[in-house]
C-alpha cells in the first residue's frame, strides 16, 4: 500500500529526480503527459520545492512565469512552452496574441488567471537563500529587485480588477481561475451559463487518465468553453469581463489567499526594504480582504461562502473554500475554534474511512462527492501542503505537522500524483506531477 513505500531520504530523491526530469530548460512542465507546460499556481509551487534543491533555478522558474506578465499586471494561468503540442485548449483557441492588447508578444499565454500563491514562494525562495553562503543570497535579493514591481503590479491588479463590488473579494469569470476546476462550488453557477454554439473541440485529458470518470464531463467542458468563446468576444478587456461574462462568482479562497499572500508581501518589503507606500498598500489590501473573506462567513461556524454576482446569492458548499478563513485569519478565537474543529472532525480530515487524515476537496458526507472525481473529493496534496504551510504560520505546530506527517504517508509510493482517491489512497489524475514533488521536498527539505 501507498503508506509502505519508500523511506524519506528515497522519497526525496525520486522526487528530485521527477523535478529535473519535468525541467523544459526555464519552466517545468506541471505534468509531463497531461499538463506539458506552465501553469501559474503550478510554478509557485514548483519553485517552493525546487528551493531546497537550487535556490538558482527556483529563481528561474518564477522569473520565466513574470516574464509572462501581461502589461496589466495580470500572470497569466498557462504559459506556453514553444515547440510543445498535446494540451487543449492551446494558444490557438485562445487567441490572446490577436486579441488581447495587454498579453505579451514575445511569449503564448492563456487569458485567465490563477490563484495568487506566489508571494508564499518568494518567502520559501529567501528562506532557503538565508541557510546559503554570500552568492546564493545575492542570486535572490538580485531576483527580489528585479521583480518586486512586477510582484506589485500583480497584486494591485486583483485588488483593483476583480474586486468588482468593493466587496474585499476576487472576482473569477471562470472556475478554472479558482483552480478547482469542477469543484461543487461551481455548479449553480455554470448552470446558469447558456451555452451557444461551441466550435468543435477534441479533448486531450481523457487520453491520458485510465478512468474517464476522473474528469469533467463533455457538457461541462462545453460550459468551459463556451466561457472562453465569451472572453474572446470582450477581447479579454477587463471591464468588459466584468460586464459581460455569464459566469462571475466571488471566489473566497482565492479571496482568502489573496489576503495571505498580501500579508506575505508586506513582511518581505519590510524585511528587505521595499518602497514604503508598497508595503503600506499591501498591508491594506490585506486588511481588506481579510474583512471580506470574515463577512461571507456563517456565524456559528465561521464556513465561508462564494458569492454568485450573477444571481445575487451566496453559495454554501461543503468543501475546502469552507476553510478559508483559516488561511486569512480574522475570525474571532470561538469561531474560529469551530471552524477548526470541522476541518479536524469526521466531515472533513477525521473521516472514519479516510485513509490518511488530510482534507479532500469536498466533504465525504456531502451529496455533492465524488470520491475519484478530481475536485469533487480526491484529496489533493498540494493543498494539505498549503494548509500545513499556513497553520506552522500561525502557530498552530502539533496541526501543521500533522497534516505534513499524513501527507508524506499519502505520498510515500512515490507516484507523485494529481490527487488521491480518499478511502483508498489510490493515485489518480495524471502521475509525475511536478507541485506534488515539489510538497515533499519542501516537507523533507
């Protein structure tokens, strides 16, 4: 079984080996087969476990996505290897070079987003460059001047763009901004998209997983695309989107890890001396959008609710983005408490027939889950890495390493999946993901 696998120093170094075997020359490819070039939030991670290794080629890695960089401050959610085929929808079907005045000309990129992560990985980037000698350091102050405005930019972007009603939250025009692609959060949502005509498309995902059951459907791909076909139409001009797309939900856990990544931010710029109306500003986005994660929750519990600005209605679903008031903080102690105790109790990570107590990404007890489903109930390590992560932040010691010890049992057969059936432990989704190494070499680093 997963959790009879290997030792931690032969972990280590399979997934070191994974690393380089997925290095393209500056990016790594999230996944070889399914997932052959750069995804934004991929990258960050990516970079979190290439640090322990060379502090020098994490920097590269972020430095290749920034160079991305749409002149808006957006980072865009796929950059495009050249040469490399097989992923769909590619640069042709987006159509960003022809469309959009603000993507770059010198490299393909996708036209949405992905969840801000990255400050996470300049601070595990610099906490590595620390334990170096006096050039491994300088590789990464060098890298932090060069691009800290670039940091800013982007931050200001979301604050600015996408908080559409003033409200403290990230705006998404499209579940793939979220990261959680068909996660239940999204279904009444993307009911409510009418979909038109579609022009013909030919998957690639389902070439490359044994159960086609793992993924979305058809008819939601449709919906996927079909919400492409809308953003092409406003030419991917962000006051359009905001106008126009039939999809627009205000995504609390990218809202949640916005406000992190602020907070973040702001002790780098302190730390390292940055412009003090940039950390100042940082700082305020983080109080604001900390507010706007704490008033979406529920009361008693402290769960977190998207908001459909489509519909006017707040969406409640029992799954991670219920849990984002634990990455943002601001709740008071006793609701806080309660919220703890959901994600620790038997709807969530203490599940009696969990196999490892780690999150999936809905609740086994929920109408909505799936168990082999991608968003809909696998757990995913990545996402046990970021709770760990946070809760180490906070204090909170025996938690965090819990999660990290239980986790590294998921991860011990050294498959390195996408994410795991959550009964049995079985690896699911594509193999040889790069961000799920990239989690076991920052836990063992």
């Amino acid at each position: 079984m997963p959790d009879r696998g290997f030792t931690p120093t032969q972990l280590a170094a399979r997934a070191a080996y994974l690393l380089r075997g997925n290095d393209l020359g500056t990016m790594t490819s999230a996944a070889p087969k399914l997932y052959p070039h750069m995804w934004s939030w991929d990258a960050a991670f990516v970079s979190i476990g290439l640090a322990p290794l060379s502090v020098e080629r994490a920097v590269v890695e972020l430095d290749t996505l920034l160079s991305a960089q749409w002149s808006n401050g957006m980072i865009p959610h796929i950059v495009f290897a050249g040469g490399v085929d097989g992923y769909f929808p590619g640069p042709s079907r987006w159509e960003v070079g022809r469309l959009a005045a603000h993507a770059p000309r010198e490299v393909q990129t996708s036209g949405i987003t992905q969840p801000p992560v990255h400050a996470i990985a300049v601070q595990r980037i610099l906490d590595h460059a620390r334990r170096h000698g006096r050039s491994t350091r300088a590789v990464a102050d060098e890298f932090l001047d060069r691009r800290w405005p670039d940091l800013m930019r982007w931050h200001r972007w979301l604050a600015r763009a996408r908080d559409i009603g003033g409200n403290g939250r990230i705006a998404i025009f499209h579940g793939w901004e979220s990261g959680m692609d068909n996660s239940p959060r999204w279904d009444t949502a993307y009911a409510n998209v009418a979909v038109d005509e579609v022009p013909a498309f030919r998957r690639e995902d389902l070439a490359h997983v044994a159960d086609p059951g793992e993924r979305p459907s058809d008819v939601e791909y449709a919906r996927y695309l079909w919400l492409l076909e809308e953003m092409k139409a406003a030419r991917y001009e962000d006051d359009v989107l905001a106008e126009t797309m039939s999809f627009a939900v205000e995504d609390i856990f990218v809202s949640a890890v916005f406000a992190l990544s602020c907070e973040v931010l702001a002790e780098i710029g302190e730390e390292e001396s940055r412009p003090h109306a940039d950390v100042r500003e940082l700082h305020e986005w983080a109080d604001r959008f900390r507010r706007g994660v704490v008033d979406s929750t529920d009361a008693r519990t402290g769960a977190a609710k998207d908001f459909d600005l489509r519909s006017g209605k707040w969406v409640a679903t029992d799954t991670l983005a219920m849990f984002a008031p634990l990455l943002s903080g601001g709740l008071d102690r006793r609701t806080e408490r309660a919220l703890l105790r959901t994600f620790e109790g038997p709807k969530f990570c203490g599940h009696p027939d969990l196999r490892y107590a780690v999150p999936p990404s809905t609740s086994p007890v929920s109408l909505d889950f799936r168990s082999r489903e991608y968003w809909r109930g696998p757990v995913w390590p990545v996402m046990t890495w970021l709770f760990s992560w946070v809760f180490a932040r906070r204090g909170w010691v025996e938690r965090a390493n819990t999660l990290r010890a239980e986790g590294l049992r998921q991860a011990s057969g050294g498959s390195f999946a996408e994410y795991y059936e959550p009964f049995t432990g079985e690896p699911l989704g594509s193999m040889q993901q790069s961000w799920t190494a990239a989690a076991v070499l920052d836990w063992l680093g």
